[in-house]
C-alpha cells in the first residue's frame, strides 16, 4: 500500500478520453543511457517534442519525458495505427541501430505515471511456514521496458557474419484498467513487442489486426541499409482486478525465494560473529595478561606504578595531529549519516514511493543540503574538544571539503558523459541549481551550526593527559597501518 500523496493522486478516465503514452530513456545494462529519439528520430510528433517537468532526481538518473507518436482512446481498443516510417537506412544509421541492439537497449515508456513492462511468469520454491514443505509457486512480474530488437542465429536464414539483428516494430500496449461504479483508473501498462517485416503487403490491417503468418518464418524485420521500416502499434484495454493502490506491486515483485533472502542474512551474521568474536579474544588476552599482572603487585609503590593498558590513558585525549581534518571528517560523517537516517524515515513513511520518480534522489540531495547545519555543529564540537581555536578554518574545510571530492569526480564523469551524447549526462543548468544548494543553502548552514557548536563549553575530558607524549615502540611490518587495512577489509569484502 502506498500512502495517497501530493503529486500522485488517481487520475480518473472516462471512456473516450485521450490516452497519451510518453517516451523515456533508452536503458541498457552494458552502456550508457540514451534519448528514445536519439534512435527514433523519425518518430517525433508533428507538433515537436515537448519536455515534460522533471525532478532533480529525474535529470541525475538521466530521465527525459517526451511526448510521443503513441496515443489512443480510453477503452476503445485500435490496431495496426501507423506511427511512423523510416527513411531508408544509411551505413551509419545500420551501424547504430545493430550496435543498440547487442547492447540490449530497452525502451521506456510511461502511461499514467506507470512505466510500461514486459509481463514475465517464474516459478520458485517456497517453504511453507507451518508445514515446513517447500512448494511451487508461480510468481508474476514485471520487467522494465522492451528491447530494441535481438540477434538471430545464422541458422534463421539470415547471411550476415553477425546472425543478423531483427528489430521489433509493431508494439501490442495492454492498458489495464479497474472500474467500480464511478470511477475508471488505470492499473497496469504491459507491451508485447514484435518484429513485422515491412515489405509484406496486409501483414497489419487496422480492421483485422496482425496476420498470424506475418509472425512466421523468416518475415522479420531485419536491419538492411537503404531498407525503410514500418512502425505500428495496437492499444488494448484490458479490465482488472488490481486496485489503484496497489498497482505497483506487480512491478516491485522480484522472482526470487525466501531462501536466498535468509542464506544472505545467515551469511551476514556468521562473519559478524566471526570478526567479533575475534577482537573479543585478542582483547580477552591481552586483558587477562594485564590483570593477572596487577593481582600479583604486593606494595602500593608497585601498584601506583602504571603498566599495560594503563599507559594509554595518559594519551587517549591528546588532540592529534591532524585534529582539523579529524574534525572535518567527524562533522561531514555526521552530515551523511543525518541524510541516510532521513531517507529511511521518509521511505518508512512513504513520501519515497516509486509513483514519484526520482523522489530518493532528491529527497537526499535536500537532506545532505540541509544537515550541513549538523555537520557545523559536530566538526565545532570535535574541534573544540582539543582546545582549538582556528575554528573557521576548520568549518570552511568541513563545508567544502567532501562536497568538492564528490563535485570534481562527478564533473569529471558527466563531461564524459556529455562526450557521449547521452541523456545521463546532467544539464547545465541543473549543474547550476546544485551549486546553489551547496553554496547557497549548506554553506551557510555549516557555519550556523559550527558557531552554536564551538560557543558551548567544552566538554571535560574523563582523565588527566599528560603533558609529554609516551613514546611509541616501533612495531613490526605485519602491524602497519597499509596491513591493518587489508586484512580488516579482505574478511568482510570476500564474504
């Protein structure tokens, strides 16, 4: 169930109603992502392509909602309806459309605020809860979009070195939809692609639909320079069950058991318990050494004497010596973990449903932006613990720092991107609204929170620090810090 709110309300429909389907990204899961008219080019409506409002989430997952060839009648049910020819194929042309289609492109579409899917059935073992005795079930889903086209075996007939790539041309929507007695919603948006060679006169008649023998044999729509392509679509209403509320969750249902969820969870916590039990028996050790040492002093001039683990209070507070940057770094901690902690709760809540596209990802851009004001507050704090005092050096690096790593990495990745010509590479003036947000918003908020931050008193440490630094025993190669990091990390990255 996803919570009715602002921007997601039901649209009702009545019968006749225009329905117009909207084009989204091309997606692969090899390559970048691409505009639908960047391969469609000749299938732009006659009025133009008109952009529709998108969130800042929308454009950093490369989304472009564009109005489309593809509209009919709410349930009046239309076949073979011509929407669009190309002109004859050139090298290049050819060369790209085979290259989408080894990639596996899918096209995205969007009817109603639902993207269209590809029904698809599995069946998977489940285990009953009572009995204990795992069963068949067969679970039904959704998969994104719809390919392009797909490679054929040279045994299909085709002479090509390649196999051939045959492209699918005529699309079947089905548009389901529930009706009650005042109200028409739809509740799913489902495609059947084909592949209908061009070439065969009546293979698609709008009275009587597509042939069954246009779909036999070799009559395939292949991928030939010079050779023009027809492209057709049927719209079919079909009534349903499924309410509008719970209308996503055909496409949120994965085709996976309950056994692979608990085999990763069991997994999980066998290393947890392994790494902890570990750093307990090492500590174990060590402690035990060191208490049995102290129950064997006899005089209290031995006993005041400190030893083992007792040395290292007299150091623990001792600011570091890079205590700025450990500050900056306990500051921007702060500010992520307020962003994550946020998400969860608007995703508990439901403001995150999947309805609003790229909602998450401009919730956690307002989040980030907004917990600057705590990352201020805890670099302050943090600083101020070592007795500091350049504390706006320390809240300019805690605003900039971690912001301008992310910035410069995610620049140098779009500016390849827009090389590419792809749709994944953000605009510029969306470029600009984030560097508003961060210089605008979270900078400013940054030094609210490290000036309320560093005017409260300092906490008080819980022992004395002593005024000469004990000195640190070399240690062996295998306790270095590059070891240490390796190790510690091989354990959890392996499992």
């Amino acid at each position: 169930m996803f919570l009715q709110l602002p921007g997601v309300a039901p649209q009702d429909f009545e019968s006749g109603d225009p329905v117009k389907v909207k084009v989204n990204k091309l997606s692969s899961p090899k390559n970048l992502p691409f505009d639908f008219y960047s391969l469609y080019p000749f299938c732009k409506p006659k009025g133009g392509v008109v952009s529709f409002h998108e969130n800042l989430g929308e454009v950093l997952r490369g989304d472009r909602i564009e109005n489309s060839v593809f509209e009919g009648k709410f349930r009046k049910d239309s076949h073979c309806t011509a929407a669009c020819r190309s002109p004859g194929l050139s090298e290049a042309d050819v060369k790209l459309w085979k290259q989408r289609v080894k990639d596996q492109y899918r096209v995205n579409m969007i009817l109603d605020n639902l993207p269209v899917g590809q029904v698809r059935v599995k069946k998977v073992k489940v285990k009953d809860a009572e009995t204990g005795k795992k069963t068949e079930r067969v679970v039904r889903f959704y998969e994104r979009g719809f390919p392009v086209g797909h490679v054929v075996d040279v045994d299909d007939g085709d002479d090509g070195d390649d196999g051939g790539v045959v492209v699918y041309n005529h699309f079947v929507f089905k548009v389901l939809y529930h009706a009650d007695e005042t109200t028409q919603r739809v509740v799913g948006f489902e495609v059947v692609p084909y592949s209908v060679d061009s070439s065969m006169d009546g293979a698609c008649d709008p009275k009587t639909g597509l042939r069954a023998d246009a779909l036999e044999g070799n009559r395939l729509q292949r991928i030939t320079k010079g050779e023009a392509m027809n492209f057709t679509y049927d719209i079919v209403y079909v009534p349903s069950e499924i309410t509008w509320s719970t209308r996503w969750e055909s496409y949120l249902t994965m085709p996976t058991s309950k056994d692979v969820h608990w085999f990763s969870i069991v997994n999980s916590l066998m290393v947890l318990l392994f790494l902890t039990g570990m750093v307990a028996m090492i500590m174990l050790r060590t402690l035990r050494r060191d208490i049995s040492a102290y129950n064997d002093l006899e005089t209290a001039e031995e006993a005041a004497e400190e030893t083992g683990w007792k040395l290292v209070h007299g150091d623990v507070f001792r600011p570091p010596k890079f205590a700025s940057w450990l500050a900056v770094c306990v500051g921007t901690g702060t500010q992520v973990l307020s962003m994550v902690v946020g998400s969860m709760v608007l995703s508990v809540m439901g403001v995150l449903s999947p309805a609003n596209r790229g909602s998450l990802g401009t919730a956690g851009i307002f989040l980030f932006v907004f917990s600057g004001v705590f990352n201020g507050y805890a670099s302050a704090r943090a600083y101020r613990s070592f007795k500091m005092t350049q504390w706006k050096r320390t809240t300019t690096r805690a605003a900039l720092a971690f912001p301008m790593l992310v910035s410069t990495v995610f620049l140098l990745l779009n500016f390849l991107v827009w090389g590419q010509r792809s749709s994944g590479a953000v605009p510029f003036w969306s470029l600009f609204a984030l560097m508003f947000l961060w210089f605008g918003v979270s900078v400013p908020l940054t030094f609210v929170g490290s000036f309320v931050g560093y005017r409260k008193e300092a906490p008080e440490d819980p022992v004395r620090t002593n005024k000469i630094p004990r000195q640190v025993p070399e240690t062996a190669w295998w306790n270095g810090w590059l070891t240490t990091v390796v190790m510690g990390g091989v354990l959890p990255f392996g499992a």
